[in-house]
C-alpha cells in the first residue's frame, strides 16, 4: 500500500513496508515491545528504543538486545532518509 505524496511516513508499519521480506519478522517482534506494536509512531519508538537500548533490563538476553539494536538502526536510517528526502523537498 503506498504513501499518498502529501503524507509523511509517522508509524512503524510505514517503515515495514519499506523492509526487504527478509528483515521484516524480526522487525515486527520487535515492534511487538511497544503497547501499539507497528501502529507507534516513529518517534516515539526510536526515542523508547534508544533508552532501552542503552540502559537494558537484566533480564533482556544478548539476542534480544542485538535484535532491538538492529530495529534502532534501521530506524535511524530511516529518519535520517526521510530527513534527506524533507530537505529535498523543501
């Protein structure tokens, strides 16, 4: 389902259609951390992860926390291409 033109990207779901199929399972477990899942916003998840990212629970195990590290950086790939995209445009 593609974006209307007019229509900034601002949910987890815009940037998981935008994965290849292969990044896309660990991507939505991942997402499946915030109480909304792929309905956050951008954001706000990237603002959540990146504190979690630094300062882990004892109980997250080193997968999980390669696995959250990954969805951060796909995340900030994204925003700084959106970024790139807005400055573009402007």
């Amino acid at each position: 389902m593609p974006l209307l033109a007019d229509t900034a990207p601002s949910f987890l779901s815009d940037v998981y259609r935008t994965l290849p199929q292969e990044s896309r399972a660990e991507f939505r477990q991942v997402a499946g951390d915030f109480a909304c899942g792929l309905n956050a916003t951008i954001e706000g998840a990237h603002r959540a992860m990146k504190r979690w990212v630094a300062s882990p629970p004892s109980w997250i195990g080193e997968r999980r926390q390669q696995a959250r590290k990954r969805f951060l950086a796909t995340l900030d790939a994204f925003i700084e291409q959106m970024e790139a995209t807005n400055s573009i445009a402007a």
